[in-house]
C-alpha cells in the first residue's frame, strides 16, 4: 500500500501541517466491504472537511482529541 500526502508547510509546528496523509491506496489487498471495486480510499481528516464543505455544514463541532487537526480543516476548506 502506499499514500498520496500534502505538502502544506514543513516547518509548521503543528505536525498535521506538514504533509497529511489524504488517501491511502491499496493496490493488492481487497478491501473488507469493497472488495477488489476500489484502491484508493480518502483518510478522516481530510474526508471529514471535504464532505463537510459538499453538504453545505458552516459549523463543525469535534471534541478536543481533534483540536491538532483542526487547523487542517480548516486548510482543506480554504483551500479547495
């Protein structure tokens, strides 16, 4: 398997700035519930602002273990 990252800001403090994971690619191993159909497949933190942005959600309410991840959100909203 391998993984498609974003290059952002490598010298940001935050280490989800720097280059997040966005989709994991499974080349020769069947996925659990798809099966063989699909080999790339979206990671959370960038999934979770992508579909927030497509159905039109203006405020996204996550506990405080994501608090880290939250300036990458916000990146991916900004910037799509």
């Amino acid at each position: 398997s391998a993984v498609l990252r974003l290059k952002i800001d490598m010298a940001s403090p935050n280490m989800n700035m720097r280059d997040p994971a966005i989709y994991r690619i499974k080349r020769n191993a069947p996925h659990p519930q798809t099966g063989d159909k699909w080999k790339v497949y979206p990671m959370y933190d960038y999934a979770h602002s992508l579909t927030d942005a497509f159905e039109g959600i203006t405020h996204s309410l996550c506990t405080t273990e994501f608090e880290a991840h939250r300036p990458l959100y916000e990146w991916v909203l900004e910037n799509t």
